[in-house]
C-alpha cells in the first residue's frame, strides 16, 4: 500500500531497539512482523538487514575502504 515504506521503516526501527535491548531474534521478529502485519519478503527483509547497535558497530569494525583493497585479491 502507500504506506509500506514507512511501516516496513518503523518496524526496522523498533526491531533493533528491542535487538539492542537483548531480546531474542527469532522471537522479536516474529512480535515486530505480526504487529505491523508484514509479508513474509518484508520479514526477510527485516531478519537480513536489521541489526542490534552492538551489531551494527561490529559491522562498521570490519569495513575495509576501497582505497585499501585496491591491490589486493578477494579471498
């Protein structure tokens, strides 16, 4: 619908606040994706995309900058 969008963001947003808080991942998502009615390609969206901060920043950690891998080979 017209409002896919921003529901599908909202979501995402409360799903990593409850992540970041230390609840279950399975458990949480299947809260998140019932109350806000999500299709099952928007939990998978959701469940693919979607971390809590510690792991988004453990994510940040381990980007490489282009520049850096310029010379190197993709193992």
């Amino acid at each position: 619908g017209p409002h896919a969008h921003e529901t599908l963001r909202v979501a995402a947003d409360e799903y990593a606040w409850l992540l970041s808080r230390g609840y279950p991942a399975t458990a949480t998502l299947s809260l998140i994706a019932d109350r806000y009615r999500l299709r099952n390609r928007q939990r998978q969206a959701l469940l693919r995309s979607v971390y809590s901060e510690a792991g988004r920043d453990a994510r940040r950690e381990k980007r490489v900058a282009l520049k850096d891998c310029a010379s190197s080979s993709i193992v």
